[in-house]
C-alpha cells in the first residue's frame, strides 16, 4: 500500500486540531487533517465561546470568519437552583453563542484556505511510531488510506483514541509510549469507572425566549445550559450523572424531558419551546476526574490533552490554548530545534502551568453547585458580597 507524505498529521477536526493545522500551515508544514466525522455535524457542547476564546481567535485571524456567523451575544450568566431562587453571575468581557455545526465548518474551511489537506469520514485505525517518523493508516468510504509524516499529534477528543491500535519499533523513543496491553488495561478500567461518570448530552431549539445570558439550570445529579445561538436558536447542553435516574431515559430528548422534571424552573422556561430535529448528540462517559495527559504515545491538545468541567464553559478556550501552546514547539521540532525529548518536556510543563490552577478552581466550583447544602450556604453571602462569584469565575479562567 503506498503512502502520502506530510510533515504534520493531525488527528481530529474539532477546535483545537482545525486551529493547530491552520497554524502548522501557516508556519510552511505540510499538513493533512484528519476526521473520521463528516462535517457540518452536531457535537455535544455548550456552544459558548467565552471572552478568552474570542481573544484566542481574533489573534489566530479567525474572529471575522466567527462574526460573520452572526453569532449571539452573551453578557452575563443566570444560575437557577431547583428550589427556584435565582443568582445573576458577570461574565469577565462579552461573550459569544456559536453552534459546533456551524463554527466547526467554519474553522475546517479556514484550515483549507491556509492549505491544510483536510480529510473527512477517514477514521483512523493504528498508528505505528518509528524512528524518525509515524504511519498512520485510516479508512474513508472503506478503503484504507496510508499516510507517513515527521510529526503525529492527537485531537481526537477525551475518548476518541479508544479504538487506534499503537505499535512501535522503538518503545523507549516514546517514554510513555502505552503499548497494546497497557491501552486494553485502560480501556478497560474506563468501563469500570463509566457507571460513576456523567452523561453529555444537546440539542437544539426553536421558540425559546432569547436572553443575552447562559443560564444554568441545577437538579440532584446534575445540571442544564441554555445558551442563544444564530438564528434565533437556543442550545441546550446538560451534564446528568447516569446514576441519577432509576429509569434511564433512551434518547436524548428523554433525557431532557427528565431533567426538566427536575426543576420547576427549567420547565416553564422551556414551556412551547420545540426541539429542532437532528440536532440531537450525546456522549458516555464524561469523567471530571480525569488528569491531564499532555503527551501520551502522541502529543495531544483539546479534551484529548485536558478538560475543564464544563459548567465552566471555557472548554474552546482550552481547546485553542492548548493548539496555542503546541503549535511553536511542533514547529521547533520540525526545524530540528527541538529534540523529541524537548518538546514533550516544554509542552507537558506549559500544559501545567497554563490549565491546573483553573482546572483545581472548576472542580471546586462544580462540587459547589452540585452540593445542594452548599448553594443554600454560599447564595446569602454571594448576594451580600457579589464580587465573590465574580472572582471565583474568574478563577477558572485562563490567563493571557
């Protein structure tokens, strides 16, 4: 089977891969893009593109490709308990709603126009790591395509890189390279761990009043966004513990049904809103408690690299911080600045150093909202002393 050259192979087009391919292009790297979806298509998100992430995007040249989406703006958040009462939160800047569907297809065609070859419905089977270079081998419309390059990176979200089988010649040139056995151990304790995980589900819907506010909507086991998006949509994203229903709802709009019934609130919000059908995602397990993995057997960015809790809603800001991060050090490696040994040094410390702290500030601000006895305590003294709450979203942000 022949293959295809590239210096660059990046694995998965969602924000953070489209961005690092654009940049490694921009940079004079051949690049291909990888994506075993087909795009525009629908993924589960809270669509909500914080004032970090239009920073991010405006540096990468991409914010007037955004705005001609015509996005909606969001200036403030509105956090609802399931007893009723209310708590207003200020965003740090403007923020904006975007749908995946439209802001993913809008970031591939950019890495086009910067020459990335982007290739979607190709899902890639195994990786095999050699000396000085990686082969990749995927399938697109049941053929197998080969491809070799210098460099491989992972972009493939927090468990998309379950199903690639790893092979290497020289093991210890990838110190943590995890090998067949080692990747089946993992797979499997991500089962065992899946029943104590949460359900990421969304969709979309028409005739919900729009406000220019995310609003969160809290219930025992978990919690509702609703974000405005274009065209006088609204998302609806939700993190549900799968322990949280005795009866398991079977499809995404059961499971939206039921949180509604949860929260009072939520329902009348909801009351005459329609669901727009095929907007509909969902993914299983999503675990908070998952550490950081900068490099693994490849160098990752986005949710394959680190995730923020969600309630937080700077996970795209992550995704282009982490492409941020890698890009330079990719490209000092291919210039022949950087060993290997270097570059997975710099970039695990940047990872560190850039994403623990809000990281650490997002788990405790989830455990506190999720803690029924603890928003009972916090919301008297965050009404007496708002900058509180402020400064505690603040903390999970990221900092320039």
């Amino acid at each position: 089977m022949s293959s295809q050259y590239y210096d660059a192979v990046i694995i998965g087009a969602g924000v953070a891969g489209s961005t690092l391919a654009k940049s490694l292009s921009e940079r004079g790297w051949s690049t291909v893009l990888l994506e075993g979806k087909t795009f525009p298509r629908h993924k589960v998100c809270g669509e909500f593109l914080s004032p970090e992430s239009i920073g991010m995007l405006h540096k990468l040249g991409l914010s007037e490709a955004i705005m001609t989406l015509e996005p909606s703006l969001i200036a403030h958040a509105n956090l609802i308990l399931p007893n009723g009462e209310q708590l207003a939160v200020p965003l740090p800047g403007a923020a904006l709603g975007i749908s995946r569907f439209m802001l993913d297809a809008a970031l591939i065609e950019a890495a086009q126009c910067s020459g990335v070859h982007v290739m979607t419905g190709a899902k890639v089977r195994s990786i095999n790591c050699a000396a000085d270079s990686y082969r990749i081998e995927a399938v697109q419309n049941k053929h197998t395509i080969a491809f070799e390059a210098k460099i491989a990176i992972s972009a493939w979200g927090a468990i998309g890189g379950a199903g690639v089988a790893f092979t290497s010649a020289e093991p210890e040139r990838h110190s943590n390279y995890i090998g067949a056995e080692k990747a089946a151990h993992f797979r499997n304790r991500l089962k065992r761990e899946a029943k104590h995980a949460y359900v990421g589900i969304k969709a979309h819907y028409d005739g919900a009043a729009i406000q220019s506010a995310v609003e969160l909507y809290f219930f025992p086991g978990g919690y509702l966004g609703i974000s405005p998006i274009e065209e006088g949509k609204v998302n609806i994203a939700a993190l549900i513990s799968q322990r949280a229903f005795s009866q398991k709802p079977k499809s995404v709009a059961e499971w939206l049904e039921a949180a509604c019934k949860s929260n009072s609130a939520l329902q009348k919000r909801l009351a005459g809103a329609k669901l727009i059908e095929g907007s509909e995602a969902a993914v299983a397990p999503v675990d908070l408690r998952r550490k950081p993995q900068a490099w693994s057997t490849l160098p990752a960015v986005g949710d394959a690299a680190v995730m923020i809790p969600p309630l937080c809603g700077d996970g795209m800001s992550m995704a282009l911080r982490s492409a941020e991060l890698c890009a330079p050090l990719a490209d000092q490696y291919l210039k022949g600045e950087l060993t290997m040994r270097q570059w997975r040094l710099k970039y695990t410390q940047a990872v560190k150093r850039q994403f623990n702290g809000p990281r650490r500030w997002g788990k405790m601000l989830q455990w506190l909202l999720g803690e029924p006895r603890m928003t009972k305590l916090l919301l008297p003294i965050v009404r007496v002393m708002p900058f509180i709450a402020y400064r505690l979203v603040r903390k999970t942000r990221l900092k320039p």
